[in-house]
C-alpha cells in the first residue's frame, strides 16, 4: 500500500523526510547506529573521501545498507562547475548511481554555494542525466532557474554549514518554499530537532542534517530525536496552525459569563 505521505523526488518516493550525512562520526560502527536510529532512507557521502580513502572513511561504502538506502554523493570540495561535473561522473563510475547532490563552494570561510556556478553545473549534469539535487543559497529565483533546468528538489541553507545555529534565514527559505514546484530539502546549519521541526512546520519537504547528529554528545540518540522532530514538524504543517495574533484571546468561551464591575483603583 503507498503511503499516505510519502515524498516523492524524481518519481521515487520515501516514507522518511529525514536526509543524513556520513561525515564526521568518531567511526563507521557510531555512523551507522545513528543512520538506523534516524529512520533516513537516503544518504549522502563525500566522493572525494571514498576517492581517497580518506582516515575513518575507509569501507564507507561497504558499512551502508545499499539495499535500504538511496545513496545520494555528492560534490562536497568542488569549487568550480568543472570541478563539480568530473566529480560527480567520477561518482557515478564508483557507485552506478546517477543522483547527486550538487555542491559548488570556492568560499573557504563560510562555505557559501556559487549560485551561478551551481546553476551552470547543474545544467550540464542534468544534460548528462544525473538527477540532480543542488545545494543553494536560498534565493527563490535561482531555485526557479534550477527547476527549469531539471533539477529535482532545491537544498537552500538555514544557515552556514556546521554553524548548529539553525534556521537563521527562515523569511528567505519561505520564499524558496512558496514559490517551488519540485521538492524544497533545508540543509547546513540545523542543530536541534526543533530547527527541523521549525523547517518541516515552515512547508519545506525534508531536511538533510549530518553535523548535529555526528558531533552530539549522543550520535545515535539525536539522530532519534531528529526523526521524531520530522515528523512532528511535518504533522503540524500538514493540521495547519492557529493564525498568529497580535493580542490575547482567551480560550474558555465568555458568552453567558455575567460581567464583573470593574475594579476601584485606589487614589
């Protein structure tokens, strides 16, 4: 039976709207515990670490369940649209899976995705028939043009990559969310669950998170609490919220209820 609420992007749909990443973790063993526990169906890996068999990355791919997982590599490092398209070819030589997430950075200091040259990239490997799935700054026209080129979600940034300091550009990524016609995944900068749930009740579709997770005191039990704030979040989006006052209203009913004389103010 389909699920009542799967996400669907490039017509494969997933009953999690939890994304992990792989990165950082003390060891494959913490790694892996913490992807179970996150209930996350598809999950991303740095191919230049699997290419060079960077330490703690040795068997990456051998320690996931390809048979559960999507596996998503990506272009983390690439600094230019050259760069990203050799990569992810090369990603697709080693792993025989055409998805990508899409990362162009030159800035070392913030780590800010290069909008022209994310959109230039995502053109080519697209051409090349890669579903693509690009991190952005989010910008609600380039995540339009990216659409345009074929790309099947956008990833706007909550805030800088590892920062923890969550969705810090929340007006910004709304614009993304309200204007998107492929699915809208929040990635870099969430660090507790309620900045996922805060994005899932804001419309996105799902989160990517892998800092939060590797660099908690409890790998495995954040990772559970992230999953548990998806779905929270996204349950509240799906009910709709209460409008937002600017004042009080109170919640036990006043009809009937006999007025009271004022109170005297002492002179």
């Amino acid at each position: 039976m389909p699920h009542p609420d799967a996400l669907t992007i490039a017509g494969q749909t997933f009953t999690s709207r939890l994304m992990v990443g792989t990165g950082k973790y003390a060891d494959l063993h913490v790694m892996r515990d913490a992807i179970d526990a996150s209930g996350a169906q598809i999950v991303t890996v740095a191919i230049r670490r699997v290419e060079l068999g960077a330490p703690g990355h040795d068997g990456l791919l051998d320690a996931l369940d390809l048979d559960r997982l999507q596996l998503l590599p990506n272009t983390a490092g690439c600094r230019t649209p050259d760069e990203a398209v050799r990569v992810a070819k090369l990603a697709r030589a080693l792993t025989g899976v055409n998805w990508l997430k899409l990362e162009v950075i030159p800035d070392p200091r913030w780590l800010l995705p290069d909008p022209v040259g994310t959109l230039r990239a995502a053109e080519m490997l697209v051409g090349e028939g890669f579903t693509v799935l690009p991190y952005i700054q989010p910008d609600g026209v380039l995540a339009r043009a990216l659409e345009r080129a074929g790309c099947a979600t956008v990833m706007p940034l909550a805030s800088p990559i590892g920062s923890g300091r969550g969705l810090r550009a929340r007006e910004l990524v709304k614009t993304v969310i309200d204007d998107a016609t492929v699915p809208v995944v929040v990635d870099a900068g969430l660090g507790v669950p309620s900045d996922a749930a805060q994005a899932l009740e804001l419309g996105a579709d799902a989160v990517l998170v892998n800092t939060a997770l590797a660099e908690a005191r409890d790998p495995v039990g954040m990772a559970r609490a992230f999953r548990l704030g998806v779905e929270a979040g996204r349950a509240a989006y799906l009910a709709g919220r209460m409008p937002a006052r600017d004042g009080a209203s109170a919640s036990s009913p006043t009809a009937g209820v006999p007025r009271l004389p004022d109170p005297e103010v002492p002179a």
